[in-house]
C-alpha cells in the first residue's frame, strides 16, 4: 500500500468521479483505475460502488476513507518531522493514548511547532503503562494519559478535561432523555478494554449499579470503526467528547440525554522532573493550552 494510493483514494471519496481526479492528477484514468483496484487486492475488501451520482463508496471505503486521512495526516507529519531534523536538533519525544493523541494533540502540537521553532516533535501512540513506562525510561519527553498516573514517580499535571457521552445518528429515533435502565435495551458499540476511556465507563456502570450483563455490546478496537457504523445503524456508543465533536457540529451525529449519567475525566501530561527542567518552554507551551477548548482536533 503506497501513500500516493492513498492520497488519491481521498481525492476520489471526495470528488466521487475517477475520471475527474485522473484529470487533475496528470495521470489516465485506466491507470488510476488499476491502482485503485491494486488497493482494494492489498485490502481484501471492494471500497467502490458505481452509481448514477457517480461513484460511492461502500461501507468498507468509509472506514478506509477515516484511515487513510490519519494516515496520509501522519505521513505529512512525517515528513514535515524530517525536515525539522535538516535544520534542528532538539526533539521533543511526545507519547499518548490513542483517546488523547489522535483527537486531543494535533492542534497543540502544530501550535508547538510554531511558537517553537527551534524544536521537532514526535509523536507515539501506545497503552498508559506504555506511556509511563516510556517516561520513566527517558525514551520519551512529555506523556499524556487518561485520568491520573500510576506511578508516584512522575510529575502530573491536568492538561484538559473532556467527558465521555452517548452518541448515535442523526436520524436514531429515541426519547430525547432516556435512564440507564433504558439503554439494557439499546444496541451499544463498545471500545475494546485496552482503551482507558473503556476502563472507565466500566468502572462508573459498576458504581452506578449498572450492569455490564444487561448492556447489549459489540466490541471494536477504534474509535473510527465505531463512529463509522453508527452513522449506519441503530446503535449508540460511550465515546469521549473531543472524539466526535466534528461529527456533532457537523449534524452527523447526535448526543443521547441519558438521565443522571455524568463522566468526566482528565487527560493528564506526565514527566519526568529532569526531563521538565530540560525542555521548560515546551511542558509550558502545553500547559498554556490546558484551558483552550478551542484547541482541539
């Protein structure tokens, strides 16, 4: 799978025409067609339906459309890291959970870049002991996690507060404020339980008395995968805010009032005292953002 696939494959979900984008690409359409059948070979998966709009795609090409923009996003990260590496050489090693860095980071991060010149960054994406683990090992400057650090070792600082809310379609026809007890009867998409955010919605429906066995779930291990299939279905999912506020502005999806259900939770910076007093601009740069609701992904 090349990167250029890619690349093209958006142009194409956007545009919904192969010849439009062969044209504006400089390349024929038949090769453009070949390459984007090599991609649904290396895939295993048919991404195109062709249609009197012209083309549409089908539901695997809508969870492949939510990847490939990560991925062509991290790619240009890449890229724009490199070239960093060309004319500075201090970098700043960032690692996170997937809730906090994918949704949370990349605005902070490009502020970052441009507030701070002479520094690089690079970001991971791993588990919370992962990310602690790296800390303490110095093989990472700055960590971010949900809710508070395991390890009395560590430096923690509050740098944003988000909540994990009920969210299905648009068109998901429900009572505009349902109970707990209601959603015993209502589909649910499920995080896997390596997510944090999972961790925690299980540990508040343990303390609200609210059975896990009553919930009817399906389990993924994205929080693309899920946004993806409620916007075909009749399901709801538990999912941080900052996850699908674009989706909600956007009139996609919707937020489930469910009656007395209320989960807050931190995502927290964690360092090392050495590692703080050698990048200080950098923990205050981030520290300067724990406020911004703005910023955001």
């Amino acid at each position: 799978m090349h990167i250029e696939s890619l690349q093209l494959f958006n142009k194409i979900a956007v545009e919904k025409s192969i010849s439009k984008v062969a044209s504006q690409s400089h390349i024929s359409q038949p090769a453009l067609s070949q390459q984007m059948h090599k991609l649904e070979e290396s895939l295993g998966a048919k991404l195109f339906e062709r249609s009197n709009k012209g083309i549409e795609l089908t539901q695997a090409g809508k969870i492949m459309q939510n990847y490939s923009i990560q991925f062509t996003q991290i790619y240009d990260n890449l890229i724009e890291d490199l070239d960093s590496l060309k004319k500075y050489n201090s970098t700043v090693n960032v690692c996170s959970v997937p809730e906090a860095g994918i949704y949370g980071l990349p605005c902070p991060l490009k502020k970052a870049k441009r507030t701070l010149p002479s520094y690089s960054f690079n970001l991971s994406l791993m588990p919370e002991l992962e990310v602690e683990d790296k800390i303490k090992q110095n093989q990472a400057d700055i960590g971010f996690i949900v809710g508070n650090t395991h390890d009395d070792s560590l430096i923690s600082k509050t740098f944003r507060i988000d909540k994990i809310v009920a969210v299905g379609s648009k068109d998901f026809r429900v009572n505009d404020k349902i109970t707990t007890k209601d959603i015993s009867n209502i589909p649910i998409l499920a995080l896997s339980e390596n997510f944090s955010i999972r961790q925690l919605f299980d540990e508040y429906i343990k303390e609200n008395d609210i059975s896990p066995n009553n919930l009817s779930s399906y389990t993924l291990n994205s929080i693309e995968s899920i946004k993806t299939l409620l916007l075909e279905g009749k399901q709801i999912a538990f999912l941080p805010y900052l996850s699908v506020r674009n989706e909600i502005n956007s009139n996609q999806l919707k937020i489930i009032e469910i009656e007395n259900f209320n989960l807050d939770y931190e995502i927290n910076m964690v360092f090392n005292k050495e590692k703080t007093n050698s990048h200080e601009n950098v923990v205050s740069h981030f520290l300067k953002f724990t406020k911004c609701l703005n910023c955001v992904a």
